[in-house]
C-alpha cells in the first residue's frame, strides 16, 4: 500500500486503520491523493452516510469503520497499518504513540519486534516526561501485544508498568501486577523475573504488604545463585521488610555485612538499597547522626549514578531527622527539598510524605484546623493506591487535633491503634488519658509498663516513653515515673517525634521528663527539665506545648507547695490561659480556668496534718507534745514542722504561729 489509494471502498478501508476520528492532513499523506481529490473522494462518503467531514476533521459514522476494518481481513489490516506505520514516521516521527500502535496492527507484517521496539520508544519517551501514567498505558498495551504473541517479554513489561503504577501512587495495583508476574515466573522457573517482582514495591509499611513482598523475596534468594548483584539487592529488600514487620530492627550486623558486599560488587543500585537497609535498621534516636550520614551518602550516590528516581528516600530521611532532633529552619528546608522533588519527578509517594509532613509541622504549630486540611490532602493521595499505614497516620494526626482543641471520648473505630506488639496498649491509653478516660488509660497503662522497653531501637521508641510519661502523669504513677524519666533522659533536646515518617509531633521530650521528675519529687530536675522544655518548644514554634508546658510547670510548682513559688505558678497559669484561648485549645482551657479558679480561691499549700500541726504549734505546743497529741512519733511530728515551714518560707515556730492567726482572719486555711 505504498501508492496512491484506489477505489472508494479502498479508501475508506486504508484510513479505517487511524481510529474512528482523524484529520484530514493526515488521510492526504496516507491514502496519497492529491488534496483536492481526497477531499472530493470524501465528500462522496459522506453523502452514502460513511463518515461525517467538519474543520479539518474526519469522524466515521456509527458503525462504519469497524465495517470497513473488518473487511480489509487480517493481512490487509496488518498491511495497511504497515502503511499508516511508515507514513506517520515521514510525517509525524514525534507521534511515537500512534507509530507504535500501527506497529502492533502490523506484526504479521513487519515482526514482533518492531512493534515492541517502537512501544520502548514511546514509553521511555512518556518516562522521561515524568509522565508515570502514560508510561504505564504504554508498557500494558506492549504487555498485550507480547502475550498476544505467547513472547516471554510480556512479564518484563508488566514489571516495568508496575513501576510506572509505583511512582503514580497507585500501590496496591503494582503489588498485584508483581504478584501477577512472580506467580509466571515461578511456574517458568525465571529466577531473575521473580527477583524482579520482589523489589518493585519499596517503602511502604503496611504490614500485608510486608508479608507479601518478604515471600517473593524468599523465594527469589532461592532462585537467584548465580548474581550476587541482584541476591544483594533481595538480600537489601528482606532486611527492610523484617525491620517493618516487626518494628524494632534487629538485623544490624546483618545488615552491615549487606552493605559491606555491596560496596565490594560496585554497583551503583546495590549500594543504595544496601544503604536503605541500614538506614532502616539504624531507626532508633540513638542513631540519628548515623542516619544523617547515610542519607548524605545515598543522595551523593544518586547524583553520581544517575539514581533520580531513589533521591525521594534521602530527602524524606532528612525531613524525619530535623523533626525528631527539632532543628529549624533546617527541617522547613528538608520539606520544602522533598515537596520540589514529588513535584519535579511526579512522584506520588514522595508528595504523600512531604504534604504529612507539612501537616504534622502544622499540628506542632498549634495550627490545629490547618494541620487536618493538609492531612486529608495527604490522605486522599494515598488513599489511590490503598496504603494502609497512610490511614493509620493520618488517623493519629487527627485525633491529635481533636483532642486538643475539642476533647471528649474517643472517636469509634479506634481499634486499628491495638494493632502490633503488646507495648502499643500505651498509646491507646494515652488517648484515654488525654480524652479523661482515666479508668480505661489505667487499664491499658498496666498492660503496657511490663513491656516499656520492647520497642527500643525502633522509629518509635521515644514516641512509646513519652505516651508512657503522658499517661503515668494523668494517672499519678510515681512507681513508674523514675523508669519513664531513665527512658527519656538521653534524648531530652529531641521532640517527641517518629524517625520514620511524621503523624503529629508531641513537642520537647523535656516537658514530659519535668512531668516524671514532679512525680519523683526530685525538684531540681523539675526546674532544669521544663525550663528546657520551654525553650525547646519555643525555638521550635510548638505553641501548644508552650502552654501545656506552662501549666505542667505551674502544677509541679503548687504540688512542691513553697509560698514562694506561688506567685510564679499563678503567672504561669494565667500565661497557659492566654496561650490555650489564642489556639482554641478548648479542654486545655477548661483545665487551666479550674486550675486558676483553685488557686484564687486560696487553697492553702499544706495538707489536712499539717494544717492540724500548725494550730498546735500557735497554741505553743513543743513537737514532743505534738506528737502525744497526734498519736505521732517525735521524729514525724519534727517532719511535719519542719514541711510546713518550708512550703510557707518561714523561718521559725513564732513565724508559723503568725501565719495561722493571719490565715485564720482571711479564710487562707480553707482546703478544697
């Protein structure tokens, strides 16, 4: 069909090969008419109802074009899209599409192979473009034209979709693809297929996901003995899963004889999943700097080998370090980096991270109603390719909000924080906690504190003792508060923040050691550890925690019960009921108004005893008598005024005597 197109019914037969609709320059170069004639030879098919001609554009009528295709039968199809095929490469070589979808048409005609070879050209084309969902149409219809033919290629291709299909956001779609091809694979005994399968899907926690992933893994080390680049790269994928699926990471020494292989074998993508591994099992808040080297590493690494499409993992490492160290404008930086980079690349993944990751900096902030805003827009990112652990962390950043700003029970469907080891009772109970739910946080708390320490070493471990610290302070657990502050005290300039991936920041790790510090009774440290945490939460801009660490502190002060602290906790209230009204923090409101309601009302700093002690005392009993009187020893009664003393600043008995006859005219005396 190189020449000029003959009869009526042969030209509508060539052009039936373009589609139901094409434009007329395009019928001109295929059927080789002059112009003029085509345009005549058309105008005579739309008077027998063919086809319909408007604007330069050519649309067949119902019906007709499947007509005049089929009539062609196979050969003449094959051949004329043979034509349309070289035509288009004269006329229109950047249509790469169209080309190699006339290929395909043509395979009895011109081979397989150029119709596969033509689809490459068209989807790396669309890959280079960063136009993922275009290059996944691309590399599906090759996958069809492949296994139309019964080629082996097919499974290759579907492995490039479901890369495609990865970098969309579309996750669940290319795990089944992969499973799809493993499944193919395994029953063609292709090792390097199935090991190809395995290692598409990377990054993503959701624990099904984890588990299927870690048997294809398996099962393609098994398959794979004879390259060590590849058994590597597996090898890599196994140490992330396992460290996922049993979120604390054990698996460093084998993960550093991972990396130690891979740096033998030069390769460049080797070396960066191996790196990935060990960034992975270093998850732990000891390891931060570590995992700052690493992500150094890897994003050099990238630059060096051309690894673009692995630079989304060093930069979301950097966003988790800044948050959890609390180092800004280095963390705004870092997000800023990642958000220019999901947008660059299209990069679903990366988006999702960066957008949670700005929502949970708002939630810091204490711009609660902004931080759900972003967070729905991360959620429905995710929601596209059904990431489960992306609903999980979108859930726990609202009910973050919610608790701060509006309280009350919790939400139903919470059950999907129970999920994973036995520890995370605590965070359940946590909510209780905040929610006033006391009754069911000490419930879950004893469940818990047995198991405090299951989760050190992981992403979590300082978000764990915090929850800990959180719920001992609500329930007033001093057995449990030295353990909590040992836990906490290593990392007391950090925030209480995950390593891995943000969901909501819980503010200055040292607000939360004064919390365990008032509960030891150790006054020293309550001064030292909430005054860093005010600094902290300041540096950081967390004004929420400002003012929950304002009445904490105004609480430690007026438990110690000195009169001269006094003063400073009623500022120090007043100042969280400010902080608490400008955030809209309604159930902090409430706590701090009955808080300052208490303190105005002038309680008296001294217990019901040492009130009893006091009246003694003014009536001029010595301790001995004291003691008689009371059914107290010596010593206890000595104690008790001695405490009295010291919580009113007096220096003598006369002093002491002074203050009852004074309390005594202004009501001071009265308990709650």
């Amino acid at each position: 069909m190189d020449g000029k197109v003959g009869g009526a019914s042969e030209l509508i037969g060539a052009l039936s090969v373009l589609g139901e609709r094409f434009d007329v320059q395009l019928a001109v170069e295929i059927s080789g008419l002059a112009p003029a004639d085509l345009l005549q030879a058309l105008d005579s098919a739309q008077g027998n109802g063919l086809l319909a001609v408007e604007r330069g554009d050519v649309r067949f009528a119902p019906g007709a074009r499947d007509r005049a295709y089929d009539a062609l039968g196979s050969h003449g199809q094959a051949t004329a899209h043979s034509h349309a095929a070289a035509t288009l490469e004269r006329v229109r070589p950047n249509d790469l599409v169209g080309i190699a979808e006339h290929r395909a048409g043509a395979v009895a005609v011109l081979g397989l192979d150029s119709a596969l070879g033509a689809f490459d050209d068209a989807a790396y084309a669309a890959e280079r473009a960063i136009d993922w969902e275009r290059a996944a149409r691309l590399w599906e219809r090759a996958g069809e034209v492949a296994a139309r033919e019964h080629d082996r290629r097919a499974g290759q291709l579907a492995i490039r979709r479901a890369r495609c299909l990865f970098r969309t956001g579309l996750f669940a779609d290319a795990l089944t693809i992969c499973r799809q091809v493993a499944s193919e694979a395994r029953a063609a005994g292709d090792g390097r297929l199935l090991a190809d399968a395995a290692l598409v899907v990377r990054g993503i926690a959701d624990q099904d996901t984890c588990a299927v992933l870690l048997d294809l893994c398996r099962d393609a080390l098994r398959a794979v003995v004879d390259d060590e680049v590849l058994r590597s790269r597996l090898q890599s994928q196994v140490l992330m899963l396992m460290s996922d699926l049993s979120r604390v990471p054990t698996e460093g020494t084998e993960a550093q004889e991972n990396l130690r292989a891979a740096e033998a074998l030069g390769d460049a993508n080797a070396l960066v999943e191996a790196l990935h591994a060990m960034h992975v099992v270093s998850a732990g808040p000891v390891n931060a700097v570590r995992r700052l080297e690493i992500a150094d590493r890897v994003e050099r690494l990238c630059h060096e080998a051309g690894l673009e499409d692995d630079l989304a993992w060093p930069l979301g490492w950097r966003v988790d370090h800044y948050f959890q160290l609390g180092q800004r404008p280095a963390l705004d930086n870092a997000i800023a980096r990642l958000e220019e980079y999901a947008d660059r690349r299209n990069d679903a993944l990366a988006r999702w991270r960066g957008t949670m990751a700005r929502a949970a900096l708002a939630q810091h902030e204490g711009r609660f109603d902004e931080a759900v805003r972003i967070g729905t827009e991360a959620l429905a990112l995710a929601a596209r390719g059904n990431h489960q652990a992306a609903d999980f962390t979108y859930r726990i950043l609202v009910s973050s909000c919610r608790l701060k700003t509006a309280g009350g029970p919790l939400e139903p469907g919470f059950a999907f924080i129970h999920g994973g080891p036995d520890v995370f009772h605590v965070f359940p109970a946590m909510l209780a906690a905040e929610a006033g739910d006391l009754e069911t946080a000490s419930v879950l708390f004893g469940l818990a504190l047995p198991l405090m320490d299951d989760l050190e070493g992981s992403d979590l471990q300082v978000q764990t003792h915090v929850a800990f610290a959180v719920v001992a302070w609500a329930l007033d657990r001093a057995d449990a508060a030295r353990a909590i502050y040992s836990a906490l005290e290593p990392f007391a300039d950090q925030l209480g923040a995950s390593a891995s991936g943000q969901a909501a920041s819980l503010g200055s790790v040292s607000r939360y050691l004064g919390q365990m510090a008032t509960l030891m009774g150790d006054w020293d440290r309550v001064e030292t550890d909430f005054a860093r945490a005010m600094r902290r939460n300041l540096e950081t801009g967390a004004r929420a925690e400002v003012a929950e660490t304002r009445l904490d502190w105004a609480r430690a002060l007026l438990r110690r019960g000195l009169a001269r602290d006094r003063e400073r906790a009623g500022a120090m209230l007043e100042a969280a009921a400010r902080g608490a009204a400008e955030l809209g923090m309604m159930p902090l409101q409430g706590v701090v108004a009955a808080s300052l309601a208490e303190f105005r009302g002038g309680r008296s700093p001294l217990t019901d005893r040492e009130l009893e002690v006091v009246g003694l005392v003014a009536d001029g009993l010595t301790n001995k008598e004291i003691a008689t009187g009371l059914g107290l020893s010596v010593r206890t009664a000595e104690n008790h005024v001695l405490n009295v003393m010291n919580k009113l600043g007096l220096d003598n008995r006369a002093q002491v005597a002074a203050w009852f006859v004074r309390a005594g005219s202004t009501g001071d005396r009265a308990r709650r």
